[in-house]
C-alpha cells in the first residue's frame, strides 16, 4: 500500500524529493501520513478535496481485512 500512494502522490507533486510516506499499523486500524512540501500541498489535496478523497479511497481498498485506513496529509 505505501508504495502505491508514495507512487500516486509522487505522479502529482512537483518536488518530488520531498514526498514521505510513512505507515502506522495498531491493532484495528492502519494510518497512512502522507507529507509534502508546503507548495505542493494544494496539488495533493486538489479542488474541494476531490484528489485526497481519491486517494483516500483507493487506500482504502487495499486496506488489511477489516482494519479501518486512514489517510491523513500533513506538513
């Protein structure tokens, strides 16, 4: 899954040596923390948030069983 989405994010952003991906796994959920330079942000997030939806979403789908993911953007 983190490559999947360092790949997705990677594919938008235009400094592309900033791109970190980490994943935290508890018992009953998987983060995924998704960082960014500052101007590039906007490029993940997109328009109303439909882009970080998306990527939400197909997270998702490649999620363990029935342990809740989340995708969380940050600095």
């Amino acid at each position: 899954m983190k490559e999947l989405v360092e790949y997705i994010v990677r594919s938008l952003v235009q400094e592309k040596d900033k791109v970190l991906i980490t994943i935290e796994e508890n018992d009953d959920e998987i983060n995924v923390l998704v960082k960014v330079a500052d101007s590039d942000m906007g490029r993940v997030i997109g328009k109303n948030g439909k882009v970080a939806a998306a990527i939400r979403t197909i997270a998702k789908s490649f999620g363990k069983g029935k342990k809740k993911t989340f995708v969380k953007f940050g600095e």
